[in-house]
C-alpha cells in the first residue's frame, strides 16, 4: 500500500489506470489534468527515512477527457532517486535526513568527502509542487533545483539550477502567475557578496521558437530585499501578491547558516538548522511592482509561522493579506514519521503539544495622517476587526483578525488571485496533521461548508473554473481521496464549488498517496 508512508518498492514502475468504478456525473467540460506532487517512498533497501518530507517525489495525474479519467504515477526520476535506486539505500540528505556516502576507506577521503559538504549541494528531489512556466511544468522543492516533467507521461526531464541564472540557494514552490503568463517566485540568496537576501525573480513567459530555458535566461530579479541578519535569514514557504505589491513575511522562525553548514559532520539533519526565536518580531514588508523598492513603514505583527499565503488584494487604499498561520514552529515537529506513526491514544500520551493553524486576516493601511497619535488604529476600513496601530519611529503594529481556525492547503479560484475575493477552500486540520475534511470557507458570511466520509483523508482541494464562469465560485472542487480503510479503495472525487453537493466520483484500483500540491492544467 501507498497510503501515508508510501511505497518501499525497490524500483515501482509506471502505474497507468483507467477509473473502474465511476458514480455521478463528471462535467463534459472538466477537460485537462490534475497533476498533483508529494512524497510516495519513505523506504529504500533497508534505510527510512525520518520525515515525510524526505520521501521520494511520486508525481499522479488524473486527466478528464471526453467522460473518462485516466490515473498516472510515477517517482520523479531525480538524481537523487537515481543515486537512492543504485545504491539500494538512502545515499542523498533530506530535510530531517542526512546520508552518510560509503565508509570512508581512508582518512583522506574522509577529509576530502567532508570539505566537499561544507557547502552544502542540496537534492533535486522535488516533492513539493508543480510549477508551470509558460508551457512547461517543472516539479519543485525549495531547494535551488527544479525539475522539468512531462504532462502527458510524468517522465523526468532536465534539471534546472537557479544558481545558473540568478542568485538564489533556496525557492519557494508555491510560485505565482499573472495574466500574461509570467511566473513570480521568491528565494534567499545566502552570502552571495558578503550579504544574504530575499529575492523576487520574474521568469517571463517562454515564447514559441525560444531556445530551450529561454525563460530562465531572461530570468529578472524585480527586488531584492536585505536580510535583517547575514547568518539568520527567515524561513519561507510561500508570498503573497497584489496587483500592485508583493506581500513578504520575515518571520522570526529563521534558517542558521552556519549550523546548515555544518550540519553534515555534525550529523544532524537539515531541519535542526532552523530556529524558532518567539521574542522576536514579524516583518510585514510591502514591496511596490512598479518602483521594486519596500514600503518604509515598519509593519510587524507578533512572532506567528506562516506556511501558506492565501491570498491578496487592495482595497481604499489598504493591503489586505489573508495567511494560515501558527502561533509556534512545531508544524515540521509533527511530521517526524515515529510521531505520525502513533496512534491517537499515544499521540495524546506524548507530551508535546503542536499549535494548530488559523487563517488571519492582516489588513495594512498605505497611507496615513502624519499627525495621528500614537497608538492610533489607522485601518479606515469597514467590516474588519483587523488593526493596525501606529507607533513610533515608523512603527505600525498590526494586529490579525481571525478569519476560520483549523485549515491548512488554502487554495482559491486563481482568477481572483491578488484581487478581493471570497471563498478559501481548504483542508480541514484537527490536531492530527492527516486532513479528514474538505471545506469551503465564505470570508463575507464567516460560513462554511464541509465535505467529509468515514475513512477518507482528502488532498488538498484544487478549483477549476467553469468555462462560462459567472461568480467567483462556479466550478468545481477536485480532491484525491486517500482511504485509510484497505477494503475500499482510493479516489477522485468531484463537488460543486457553489454548493459542496458531490457531483461524481472515480475510484482507481492503484494506491494512492497522501500528497502534498498540485495544479489543474486545462486541455488546450
Ligand atoms: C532540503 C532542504 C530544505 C527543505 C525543505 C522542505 C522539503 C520543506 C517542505 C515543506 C513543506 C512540504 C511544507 C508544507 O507546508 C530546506 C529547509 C529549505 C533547506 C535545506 C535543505
Ligand atoms: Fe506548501
């Protein structure tokens, strides 16, 4: 089985499956691929991994076509897979894993196999998301590699290095996109001429006849933002963006170079190199599109972990921000697998407690009458208990409005990215880390909807537009059903956005994995 820890298969081979069972009515017009990343192997040979994230990236795709819906997986043939396959165990360090190469036959080549770590190479398997450039789709991590994939057959192609065409160590993999079919990502460039920076590239558009990573060469970095610390930069997952301002959260949960350094003859993993400093701040930096410099004012908000921006928008001269955050760091804590592993009973038993996720709305005033006092809310928008008070020097502490608790995966219809939308839909988290609902959140009504079924952990939930689109919710939710339950088996199951009524369902005689993200590419 597949499930949550995945396959330990030595070399699983391409699993391509028509549904054969199918329930309801799948919209005609539902036309494309779902094309979902996440890790699918925890085991190889006789070494495990010790955390989640480390798994092998295993790529599925669910392609509606004419009525029908074909299933596809298949491992990303990273280079790290590779090595992995040929030395039938763990050789590549992970996220909480670190690999050790062969015993070292003498201590020169002990010497010299440690020296080559001390800047660390990180691992090209990509597990997280799907990115698209242009036409071209590329599995990502937040390492400096990516890795271009094939839609139709999931096979591996190039890998790509970011260092190669823009200073960046690490990126995010949740991307964003604008209506003329550029792509927006965030990195941090580590001691790149003495300082460490936040950069935001534009990859633009690959144009028919570009030759081949003609994006990645024409690859701009449209601001650059120093990091309050050379040897403590933040930790991010992902951004916001408006259509005017790039929202940036420096969070004090902060990646320390010299341990990540250092990290390999310690022999401690990737993930014991970030920190979690709760006295600090949290920087809200707002970057301008058009001037590429950072708004002066000094937003912050209590020492809070963000993961997933949800999204952002303008409105009378404020930006709004919707995030899910955490009140501490202990998110990565609970996907150790010896902490997934346990049952309820022992997971209550062992002691350590894990903050649990709420989406907070942050709303940011751009402007503001010099002379208002000190301690003055300066948000003049209605219909929000979010604040913002000003403080001196240039200070504005801003404080969130609780928007729902306990969802976690926000995706949104994209068409409404940066602009002032309505509905979140997301998984639904109760301190367990596995999902066991789908929701629709309305932010207008502060009312949601939920999908659940006994046994069922949902992926994250992908909305597809309908074609003839009216309201911000006409479409459909898709969502692969993992079944904890081995008598019944794994599926894709289609709701409508507007009412969470299900609308059809196909289930696949594969295992599915729990994944991670995901993208829903339309037929052309
Ligand atoms: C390998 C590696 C990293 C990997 C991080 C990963 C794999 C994060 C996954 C996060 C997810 C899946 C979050 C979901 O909300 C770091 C720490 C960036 C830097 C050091 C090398
Ligand atoms: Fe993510």
């Amino acid at each position: 089985g597949v499930g949550l820890f995945g396959s330990s298969l030595k070399e699983p081979s391409c699993y391509v499956a028509t549904f054969f069972l199918k329930k309801g009515e799948i919209p005609k017009w539902l036309q494309g691929t779902l094309i979902r990343n996440g890790p699918g192997m925890h085991k190889i040979g006789d070494t495990v991994y010790n955390h989640w994230f480390d798994g092998m990236a295993l790529l599925h795709s669910f392609t509606f076509k004419d009525g029908e819906i074909f299933y596809r997986s298949k491992y990303l043939r990273s280079d790290t897979y590779r090595s992995n396959m040929e030395a039938n165990r763990i050789v590549v360090s992970e996220f909480g894993t670190m690999a050790y190469p062969d015993p070292c036959k003498n201590i020169f080549a002990k010497a010299f196999s440690y020296l080559s770590h001390t800047i660390p190479d990180f691992t090209d398997n990509c597990l997280i998301n799907i990115i698209r450039c242009g036409e071209d789709l590329y599995a990502s991590t937040e390492t400096n590699y990516i890795r271009k994939i094939d839609l139709e057959t999931l096979e591996t192609n190039e890998k790509v290095d970011y260092r190669k065409y823009v200073a960046l160590n690490l990126a995010t993999s949740h991307p964003h996109y604008d209506t003329n079919g550029n792509t927006y990502n965030m990195g941090t460039s580590i001691g790149d001429k003495g300082k460490t920076k936040y950069q935001i590239i534009k990859i633009p558009q690959s144009k028919p006849g570009d030759k081949e990573h003609a994006c990645f060469t024409n690859c701009e970095v449209i601001c650059s933002i120093p990091s309050r610390s050379l040897l403590r930069p933040s930790y991010f997952h992902s951004f916001g963006m408006t259509e005017n301002y790039i929202v940036f959260i420096e969070q004090p949960f902060k990646l320390d170079i010299l341990k990540l350094a250092t990290a390999y003859f310690r022999g401690v993993n990737w993930a014991s190199c970030l920190g979690w400093y709760p006295n600090d701040k949290t920087y809200i930096h707002l970057i301008d599109r058009e001037t590429k410099k950072i708004l002066s004012t000094k937003y912050y908000t209590d020492a809070l972990v963000v993961y997933h921006h949800v999204n952002a928008y303008e409105e009378d001269g404020h930006v709004i921000f919707d995030i899910v955050a955490y009140n501490d760091n202990s998110l990565y804590d609970m996907f150790y697998l010896k902490i997934l592993k346990l049952d309820d009973a022992a997971f209550e038993k062992q002691g350590k407690t894990f903050s649990s996720p709420s989406c907070r709305r942050f709303v940011i005033p751009l402007q503001h009458d010099k002379n208002v006092e000190l301690g003055t809310n300066i948000v003049t928008l209605e219909n929000t208990t979010a604040s913002a008070l000003k403080e001196k020097d240039g200070y504005v502490y801003c404080k969130p409005e609780i928007l729902f608790e306990g969802i976690e995966l926000p995706r949104i219809n994209y068409d409404y990215n940066g602009k002032k939308y309505r509905y979140i839909y997301a998984s639904k988290v109760q301190w367990r880390p596995v999902p066991t609902k789908i929701i629709k959140c309305d932010i207008l009504t502060k009312t949601c909807y939920e999908w659940r079924e006994d046994h069922c952990w949902p992926a994250e939930p992908v909305f597809v537009r309908a074609p003839e689109a009216k309201e911000e919710d006409d479409g459909v939710l898709l969502s692969s059903i993992v079944s904890s339950d081995p008598k019944t088996s794994s599926f894709l199951l289609v709701l409508d956005a507007k009412t969470f009524k299900e609308l059809g369902r196909a289930s696949v005689t594969a295992d599915i994995h729990l994944d991670l993200h995901g993208l829903f590419i339309p037929e052309k």
